[in-house]
C-alpha cells in the first residue's frame, strides 16, 4: 500500500506541493523529526521539477502528480501509521502487482539516435518491436527511496540517499532517459518477499514503521551494518518490487533490457536476516519471481559489487537452476562481510547445485580494468555459453570503481560498459542491472553510465592494454582449478589425487619424482649425497631436497645454496589434462651454479624448495620452514668451523626470503661469520629486506642480482636502502 493510499494526499494544489518540496510535511515517525530535512526537502523538490521535461511522453510531474503510485508526497505520521503497519496490509493494498499475463505500465521516451538507422544513405526509423520484442532498455526510479536515511547522527553514512539520485540525473543529463522507457515503480507484496525471506524476517522489517527512535537503533544496532528509520520498510518493498516491474516488463518484451535504481540495496540480505545496508535481497527475489511467473528456468546471477553477496548465495546454494558469481574482495576473508570460507573460491555450492556458485576473490585491492576484462574472458564469458542462461540479473554495485574509497579498485566506467556489452549479448539480450554499493557519488554516476550506454547500443569508450597483474592471474588460475571439474567450458585442470587414491591406484607427487632424480644427478655428477637432518620437526618436505659435498669440514669456501628445483614446463592432453612426458621438460636454472661451484674447489650445501607457493597461506609457513632448516644447518654442520673459513650464503627464487629471515634471526652470527651474501630474487615482487640493525653490514656485504625491468629501479632517485642490500642489475652479468 502507498502512502496516498493510506491517506497521504498527493500534492493537488500549490498549497501542496510547495509542502512537499520544502520538506515541512510532518515526521514519519513518532517523536522523531522528519527524514526529510529542509535542505533533503528541497532537494526532492528540484528532482520532481527535473523530471518534467520528457519530449514525446507524459511529463513525469503531471505522472508524479495523477498517479498514486509514483507520488513523492512524504507521508506523515497519521499516513505512515497506516501505510503498511501489517503484514496482512501490504497484500490488501490496491497497489498490489498485475498478473504477468497483463500489461506493465510503462513511460515512453522520443525519438531518438537509437530508433534511427541509415539505410541507402536515408534516415530510417528503427522497428519499435522485432519479432514481438521491444527494442528499447527499460529503467526505474522512484525518489520516495530516499526516504531511508539515517536519523541516529551519521550524516555522512556511505550508503547516501543521493546515490540513486546521481545516477538517474547522469543518465537525464545524457539524454539516456528521453530513449529509454520508464517503468512504473510499485511495493513488493509478502507474496514476493516470501520467495526468499521468512515470514519472521518480513514482520521484523515491517514492525520497524511504527517504532520508536530508540527502538529503531536498538533493531538496527542488532544487526550487521545496518540503519533504520519508519520509511525503511517502505523503501525496502518499493526498492523489491520495482526491479520486479522491470523484470517482468524484460520478460514480457515490452522492454529489451533494463536499469533498476533503486535503493536500499540488497545482495547482503540472507532469507532470515538483514545486514550491510540491506533489508530483503532484491536480486534473489527477482530471479525466483521470474522462475514462478515466466516459465523461466535458467537464470545467471553476477555480483560485481566489491563485496561478497552472502545473502544471494545463502538464497541458491542448492539450485541447479540458478548460478551465482561474485567477483569480490577477499583479503583470506577479512574483507566485509568477513566469512572465509562463505567467500572462498572452494565454495562451488551444495547437493545438486555443486558448481552453480563462483566465488572470483581478490586477496588485495588495487584491481582494475585488466583484472576484471580479465576475469570476464577467462571464467565468466565461458561459464554462461555453456550455462546458455534464459535471463541474466546484474547486483551491479559500483565500489569497485575507481574513486571508491571503501572498495579501493580501480575499475573505469569504460571497463563496466565494455563488461555490460558482453552479457547483453547473451540470454537473448534478457538482462537487468541492479544497483547494489558504490560510494563515491561521482564513481557511481559516471559508472551507472556507462552500463545504461552500453545497454543503449552506444559506443563504448575503449579500454587501454589489457595486462593483468600477477595476483590475478594466480587468483583466476585457482578458481579454474576448481571450477573446471564443474565446467567443460574452462580449461581443465582440475586433479584430485585422492580419489586415485581412493580407487586403490598407485599415486606418486611429482615432487618426490624430481627429487629422486636430483639425488641421483647430484651423485653422478659432483659425488654429493644426502645431508642427514637432525631434526625431523622439518618434515618430509627436505627429506631429500638437501645435498652436500663430502668433504664438508675442510677449510675451502662453504657455500650454502636455496634455490628452486626450475622450471617444469609441460604441455597435457586438452580434454583431460593429463600430462604428455615426451613433451614435458624440466629447465634447471641452477644447474650453473652448482657446476661453477663445486668445480672452482668450494664445499656445497644445497637445499632445494620443495614446492612453488602461490598465495600468501602458503608463502608464510615456507619461508619458516626455510628459516628453521637453515639455522638446523648452521648450528650442528657450520657454527663450529665458522672462524677458520669463508662462507657465503647464496639464494635465488623464493629462496631469498627464507635465506633473509634467517640473517634476521642470526644477525649477529651472519655479521661476524658470513663473508657474503648473494640473492637473487627474480620476478617483480619486493625485495626481502634485513632488519635495520643488520642493514649496514648488509649494504656493504651483499650483491642482490635484480631484473632490469624490477619497479625498484624506479625510485632511482631515493635515498639507497641499505636494508635491501646492495642492489645490481641483472644485465650486467651473464648468469
């Protein structure tokens, strides 16, 4: 039920309206001052005037000023009393939504470049319907959303009533509204909110309209991030049932595609609980509606909103009908809502909806254009050809956007439009874009943009190189790991060795295969042997990774090496992964070293990292490995004879920050013992630094070999850090 249903009166007269465009209409809660301040008040008013320049429709003030259901009037405390105080209420209102056999009640834009094609060196008006389809994008808006704002004291609270605002003037101001096809706005109906939400869940929402202050902050402050005042639910239902209207107005064909600003968003929402700025979870009500009233079975769901949308993946964790992707910070699942396994890319869903959920997590900010152009043509794209969905629904939240100071991405509106491109053209053009986040009101305007543009069939501005950094290339390859035991379409990589297991086979790790070999390579070649460990804490991973030569307390130089095994580099079967030896190499990078070594007349101890660490879970508990195996070393084979001769530490690969932290736990020994220490780290991380203290001896002991193109070299002109060592540039030494 509306407020000008309950009794609120729609602004008739000059009397009214200037009420409701200076904001002095009476409070919407009891003993509380209104939500509409003077200066919000004047605000909606100047949205109401600006909405009444369509050419060729309806002028949206004399809509907004005939049609009860898109009044902006704000309801007072006698109207708020009975707009909605029940749940049996909000299925009694007249405003209750058509059955999907009728018509939807839509606003038409002009004439415009998108209705016009050349043809014959001719202007010629584009077909309004093909084939029974409109051609035209839909959108909705209504300014009563603004209506929830936070009345507790922060003014400055992120989810801002002006975000819906901004983008829908963006879009006036580009004359994107007078060719697009405005829906009208509605509540959803308990009906609706039950396709996700418990009954218990619909009351608690609903009870908040006729609350007091200080039970509202007590409701709110009950929940995870969340504010409430007596419009809440009322915004809530209109937010939910607009994009609904849409929805069904896609799904008819009286539009092609659409926009949904609306507000508040909904993504965080789960079936019994609010959180994160949102009350019923919009899109996942969306997608049940539009399987129960349409025939529609098939439904893709992406959220690129930056943050996981725990609510939308709680609602179809189980459903092989509907998939859910969710491109998100992760930050090992510290990032809001904080869940790390919820947000994990190995939660692929449960019973028959295993592999319908994608999580994409990024383990750090900073990622923009070419991660996620990236990510769409690596995993996305491919998943929804073979998904072949029958409608797509965007949470399109915009706090990845470059500006966002919570997200802190870096996507531009150009990377959005040219991600909107590529969905449309699937699922028979059938998408919608929902508003989620975003918090830089120009990041969202802008955004908002250039996704409606690109609905809108305009030019899409282009994209500069499209490189991925590292982090993302990693974090897609692990979500492919997993993914492709679930998807054809990916490239498979997906191997358990437990079900060989399982099955009663013979399963042997690579490593130990390599690892025999270097044993036996080592021997024939220079008479090295195991080195025995005295300590068995380190595991079996060292269990045949360390060698030595055999004449180990002598007084010649002792270098001590820690060094990868190289590269592996192998080509496998396509369909199945499975590894083509005759095409399989092992490039070993070290193989130098150890020659020009061991044949100049030095002593060796060589020790081989036994495996690659991808991500920082396993980077960490490597390099303490390394650290605890080289001070095992140093006490029982090297201490002793330290002051009689030359030692020198020598590192390369991750080898370096094991060898580091352990001149950071013996510094003093390292200073008084070690004669050098040479390292070199490869690839473009930064560099492993030594503790202050030791970072004089360090700047003057040490050569650190580092690419020519290692972004170190860029703050050539900065003060040198001794902790870093003495740095060099590979270019100048021929290995």
């Amino acid at each position: 039920m509306t407020p000008t249903e309950s009794g609120a009166a729609t602004p008739q007269t000059d009397h009214d309206l200037a009420q409701a465009k200076s904001g002095s209409s009476a409070s919407p809660m009891t003993g509380v001052t209104s939500t509409a301040t003077p200066t919000e008040g004047a605000e909606i008013a100047n949205e109401i005037d600006s909405t009444a320049t369509t050419t060729n429709a309806v002028p949206e003030e004399q809509e907004t000023l005939s049609d009860p259901a898109v009044s902006i009037t704000v309801p007072n405390t006698e109207a708020i009393s009975t707009m909605t105080t029940t749940v049996e209420d909000i299925n009694s209102g007249s405003n209750a939504p058509e059955s999907p056999s009728t018509q939807t009640s839509v606003t038409p834009g002009a004439d415009s470049p998108s209705n016009i094609s050349v043809h014959n060196g001719s202007l010629q008006a584009q077909p309004e319907f093909i084939n029974g389809r409109s051609t035209r994008t839909g959108y909705v808006y209504d300014v009563r959303m603004r209506f929830h704002s936070n009345v507790h004291g922060e003014d400055d609270h992120p989810e801002d009533p002006r975000r819906i605002w901004r983008i829908y003037d963006a879009l006036k101001t580009a004359n994107c509204t007078e060719r697009m096809i405005k829906i009208t706005s509605r509540e959803a109906t308990v009906e609706e909110l039950s396709l996700v939400h418990t009954e218990e869940h619909i009351t608690n929402i609903t009870k908040t309209m006729s609350m007091s202050k200080e039970d509202l902050l007590d409701m709110a402050n009950s929940y995870n991030s969340i504010y409430l005042n007596n419009s809440s639910a009322f915004c809530a239902r209109l937010s939910c049932g607009s994009l609904l209207e849409l929805c069904k107005a896609v799904a008819t064909g009286e539009v092609l595609n659409g926009v949904a600003i609306v507000r508040p968003p909904g993504h965080h929402a789960e079936p019994d609980e609010a959180g994160g700025f949102c009350l019923y979870n919009n899109v996942a009500i969306a997608a049940r509606y539009l399987q129960k009233n349409f025939g529609l079975r098939k439904i893709f769901i992406l959220d690129w909103d930056v943050h996981h949308g725990n609510g939308t993946q709680k609602a179809f964790i189980d459903d092989p009908d509907v998939v859910y992707c969710s491109i998100h910070r992760y930050e090992n699942g510290t990032f809001y809502p904080g869940d790390p396994v919820a947000a994990a890319h190995t939660t692929v869903g449960e019973g028959s909806g295993r592999g319908k959920n994608i999580n994409i997590p990024w383990p750090t900010s900073g990622m923009g254009d070419s991660e996620y152009i990236y990510t769409f043509h690596k995993v996305i794209m491919p998943i929804i050809y073979e998904f072949a969905p029958e409608f797509i629904l965007v949470s399109a939240g915009f706090d990845a956007a470059k500006g966002d100071h919570i997200g802190e991405n870096l996507v531009t509106p150009a990377a959005y439009g040219h991600m909107t491109h590529m969905l449309k053209s699937m699922a028979g053009g059938k998408i919608i874009l929902a508003l989620e986040g975003g918090y830089n009101l120009d990041s969202i305007a802008v955004s908002g943009l250039a996704c409606t543009k690109a609905l809108l069939n305009d030019p899409i501005d282009a994209l500069e190189p499209i490189i991925p950094n590292a982090t993302c290339v990693q974090t897609i390859h692990e979500v492919m790991e997993v993914q492709s035991r679930y998807w054809k379409s990916l490239t498979p990589m997906y191997i358990d060795p437990l079900e060989n297991e399982a099955a009663h086979q013979s399963v042997v790790e690579l490593s130990t295969v390599l690892s025999v070999y270097r044993t036996e390579f080592l021997y024939q070649k220079h008479n090295m042997i195991n080195m025995p460990i005295t300590n068995t804490s380190h595991g079996p991973d060292f269990l045949n990774n360390v060698h030595c030569t055999q004449d180990l307390y002598s007084t010649e130089p002792l270098y001590i090496f820690v060094h990868n095994l190289g590269e592996f580099c192998t080509r496998t079967v396509g369909i199945s992964n499975v590894i083509r030896p005759e095409k399989s190499v092992l490039v070993d990078s070290v193989a130098q070293y150890v020659d020009r070594i061991v044949k100049t007349g030095n002593q060796l101890i060589d020790i081989v990292v036994p495996y690659h660490p991808a991500t920082e879970e396993e980077k960490i508990p490597l390099k303490e490995k390394i650290t605890a195996l080289l001070a095992d070393i140093w006490d029982n084979f090297v201490f002793m004879a330290g002051n009689t001769r030359r030692i020198i530490l020598l590192a390369s690969g991750f080898g370096c920050h094991g060898m580091v932290a352990f001149m950071n736990e013996r510094q003093k020994d390292v200073a008084r013992y070690v004669s050098c220490a040479v390292l070199i780290p490869g690839g473009e991380e930064p560099l492993p630094m030594v503790v202050k203290r030791l970072g004089p001896w360090y700047l003057e002991n040490s050569f650190v070999v580092v690419a020519d193109d290692h972004p170190i070299w860029e703050r050539t002109n900065q003060k040198a850090n001794s902790r870093v060592g003495n740095l060099v540039r590979s270019g100048a030494y021929p290995y």
